[in-house]
C-alpha cells in the first residue's frame, strides 16, 4: 500500500528552499498532540513533527525537480509513495 505525501519548499527566511515531505495521513504522535501535527521528513533531521498551520502558512509546493532527490531518499528506505497534488 503506498504513502501519500506532499512535498513542500519553505518560504521561511531561515529555510528558504528546504523541501519537507509531509504525510498526510499520519499523525504525529497523536495522543499527544491530537489531529494538528503530521509526521514529515526532510534530508536533515529525517522524520519530524509537522504543523498543519506550518504547512499552510511558510510553504510553497515544491516542483517535481525540486523534490525529487528527498522523493528518491524516502524510496531508497522503503517507502512506497503516492505523490499528492496540493
């Protein structure tokens, strides 16, 4: 069964550019932080805890160019992805 993800790329002034992947589907930590934080991976730090107000407000969605190195990263440990369109 594939993982849908989405990528996105900061608009932040301190990570301007940097591509997440954020899982829509999972929660991150759910009994502690309910329905408004998702589980997201980047090159640095790998899986994270995503905001969904984060998303939604410092992001753009990156391009398949853009992306494609973390989409291959996140394959070569085993995921098999579905890429959602924003």
């Amino acid at each position: 069964m594939a993982t849908l993800v989405r990528f996105v790329k900061s608009t932040n002034k301190d990570f301007e550019g940097e591509i997440t992947a954020v899982f829509p589907q999972l929660k991150y930590n759910k009994a502690l932080f309910g329905n408004d934080t998702l589980t997201g991976y980047a090159h640095i730090g790998q899986h994270t805890s995503v905001a969904k107000e984060w998303v939604k407000e410092s992001n753009v969605p990156a391009s398949e160019a853009e992306y494609l190195p973390l989409k291959q990263e996140l394959e070569s440990i085993g995921y098999i992805l579905k890429v959602c369109k924003h």
